[in-house]
C-alpha cells in the first residue's frame, strides 16, 4: 500500500527529495522489539518477582496484612501496588519491577514471617541484579514515553532518544555485568537491524531544533565513533538539509513567479516565456555560489539556545518565519512528522475493560462513545480514575482491571 501511494505521489511530483523519508517506521514500535528481544533471555530473576506478586495476589488476606505492614511500619504509600506483568508488554515489566523495588524492604521483613513466602524471597544478589536491570530498562522506558508523546511534536526528539539507548547499549555490553551480556548482545542485534544509521530526514529535525542544530549531532556522533566518522555523518545530514532547503526555495519561486509575470499589461514581458521556464532553476544554482548567505545558512551560525531549557518549537519557528520564510515552512513541515503511532493508536487501546460485571450489556455504539469520550478526556488532562468514564468506584471489584490500567499508565498499549 505504502508503496503504491508512494509511486502515485512521485507521479505527481508531490514529495520532496524523490520520496526517500516518505514513510517513517514507528520508533515506539522499533523499541519494543529491542527490548523484548534480550527479556527473553533474562527471566531467571525476574520470573522470581513475578512469582512474588502471584503469590500475594492469590491470598486476599495476606495481600491485606502485606499493604498494612507496608504502611504502616514502613510508611510506605500504599496507592501504589506490586504489579504483575503481561508477556506482550515490556514496559509492564518494568512496572512490576519498579514497584517491587519499592516494596522491597516489606518484601524482605514479609519473608522472614511468612515460611509459604520463603521460596519465592530474593538474596541481596538478585536484589542488585533486580535494581541493574531496573536502571538499564528505565533508559527505554523514559525514551518511550518522550516518543509517544502527543501534545508537542516529537521529530525533534528522534535523534537525542536513540542516541541515549545506543549508547546505553554499547555502555553495557562493555559493563561488567556477566549476566546482562546476552541479553545485550540480542539487543544490539535489533538496534542494528532497525537504528544502524540513523534517519536522515529526522536527524534533520533535530538541526531544525535551536537548542540542537549540528553542534548536538556532531557531540553525539564523536561520542560513539570517533570525530572524524563524526564529521563525516555531520556532513552528510547538512547536504540533505541544504537539498531539501533548496527545494523549498524553487518552489516558493515558482509560486510568486506567475504574479510578477502577470502584473505587467505589457505582451512583451509575455513573448517567448517558453524560452525562459528553466530560468529560475539556472538563477538558483548560480545564486548559490553568491556570496549572499542564505536563511539556511544564517539560522547555523545564530548561537544556540540552551540545550536544557523549556521551548515550544513550533512557536519559536511562527516567529521566525518573518526573518526565513522559506525555511520556517521546511521545518513546520518537518517538525509535524510522527515518529510514533501510539498516539493514535491509545484511542482505541483495549487495554482496560469497558465490559465488566457492572456493565456488561453495552451496545456498540456505547462502547464506542466510551472509546472516544475517554481519549478526549485523556487528551484535556482529567483523571479518569480506576473506574473509568461510568459507574462507581470499585476498588475491590477488579484487581485484573486495576493491573491493566497500570499497565496502560503512560504508554497506552504503545508496545503492542
């Protein structure tokens, strides 16, 4: 499909650079097969946790006496609950091993009184190798959330997010922890797989970015391959954006071009316009080679913005566009690619229960109001609580759907 829309569209001659970054695979997506690649191989500790949380959610009375032990002799915040994970969700691995973290000492004080819960207790040692994998997934999951994101444009944000997990990545490989290394080296099969060169046209993004542009790219690549590979790859994102930037620059020509033909009542300016139709393209190549710098190339040298602080970018560029027309129009167009589908896909994610005991006669037009209204209250910031858009709250009805919404809890289904 992909493909045959892209052949219409170059017939057409309606893509830019001959449709080279007409499709962008889902960077939320690429991540999750990264990751569920080296979990397969690390299940030995973590199945352990899953265990544990099994264990207590089996025993009503004992998961009772667990969270009054937690609260009240460790005054620990008892909102929060040991998760169990869904084999499909990676991120709902992470969850169920940052909640066990949590509860850690509970866990520890819980095996000492309960002989059932003996089997299932962690030594220090698998404790620490718990807390390694937990700090290690943390760098993915943090990087998900920031690409999944749907109020701000993420373009921007490609090239810092896969930079951190490759060098995540290489970092741990050359760790000194001998049970992460396979786990790793899957990984980083993935990460090649999808990653070994980075997208040109959201590299460019980043450019286009003011607390970024090249100087980010180059400190990133001389990070992981040396300066000069650095400069070389620097170099190869500037040419693109200089191609890209010159296209933008004809077409603006070509658009304002009839009008100056037109204004004039005179049939000279009108008589052999054949003659002349490639001359625009002739006056932008010799004009290039001018002396007169270009917008492209006055937004470079301009200092950069500071990396760390708070930008709305697409405002920054509204305003800019009175000093670089043409370029601000590039990057708007740039900075509205979607490097996730997620957003999109959360709408319609099943991952809590509209059909329960309490509501399980729905026709489908009310399941699909529900649907909507929720990822329009979602979207304006209100809390939907654990039971949802209807109905009561029923904290002791559903232990499953309170899990599911956890799992849900900022990645809405991102990794499916």
């Amino acid at each position: 499909m992909a493909t045959s829309l892209k052949i219409r569209l170059l017939a057409n001659k309606s893509l830019l650079h001959g449709g080279d970054f007409f499709q962008i695979r889902c960077c939320c997506h690429v991540i999750n097969l990264i990751v569920q690649a080296g979990l397969n191989l690390i299940d030995g500790v973590v199945c352990k946790i899953r265990n544990v949380a099994k264990h207590l959610k089996n025993s009503v009375p004992k998961k009772k006496k667990f969270y009054e032990i937690a609260e009240q002799s460790f005054h620990l915040n008892t909102r929060k609950r040991l998760r169990s994970d869904c084999c499909v969700r990676w991120n709902s691995t992470f969850i169920m091993l940052d909640r066990a973290i949590y509860f850690k000492a509970v866990l520890d004080h819980w095996g000492q009184r309960d002989r059932e819960f003996g089997i299932f207790a962690l030594s220090e040692e698998e404790w620490e190798k718990i807390a390694i994998l937990h700090k290690f997934l943390k760098v993915f999951y943090d990087v998900t959330n920031q690409f999944s994101a749907s109020k701000h444009p993420t373009a921007n944000i490609y090239f810092r997010g896969v930079w951190e997990i490759h060098r995540k990545l290489i970092e741990t490989a050359n760790g000194p922890y001998d049970f992460m290394v396979d786990m790793v080296r899957e990984m980083q099969v993935k990460f090649n797989k999808y990653w070994s060169e980075y997208s040109l046209i959201l590299s460019c993004a980043t450019v286009l970015d003011p607390r970024c542009k090249l100087e980010l790219v180059e400190y990133c690549y001389s990070k992981l391959y040396g300066e000069i590979s650095a400069r070389e790859m620097v170099q190869n994102i500037k040419n693109t954006l200089y191609d890209l930037f010159e296209e933008y620059m004809l077409r603006s020509t070509s658009v304002f071009s009839p009008k100056i033909g037109t204004s004039s009542g005179s049939d000279v300016g009108n008589q052999d316009a054949d003659s002349f139709e490639d001359y625009e393209l002739f006056l932008s190549k010799k004009q290039k080679h001018d002396h007169r710098k270009s917008q492209l190339d006055l937004y470079l040298e301009e200092q950069n913005l500071g990396l760390h602080i708070d930008l709305d970018i697409l405002a920054y560029w509204r305003d800019a566009s009175g000093r670089f027309p043409e370029l601000a129009s590039m990057a708007r167009d740039i900075l509205a690619i979607s490097i996730s589908t997620v957003p999109s896909e959360s709408a319609f994610s099943m991952g809590k229960k509209l059909i329960n005991p309490w509501r399980n006669s729905l026709s489908p037009k009310t399941i699909q109001a529900i649907t909507c209204y929720e990822d329009w209250l979602r979207a304006k910031g209100f809390s939907l609580g654990q039971s949802g858009v209807l109905g009561a709250n029923m904290e002791e009805s559903s232990e499953d759907e309170d899990d599911e919404e956890e799992m849900e809890e900022g990645l809405h289904g991102s990794v499916i």
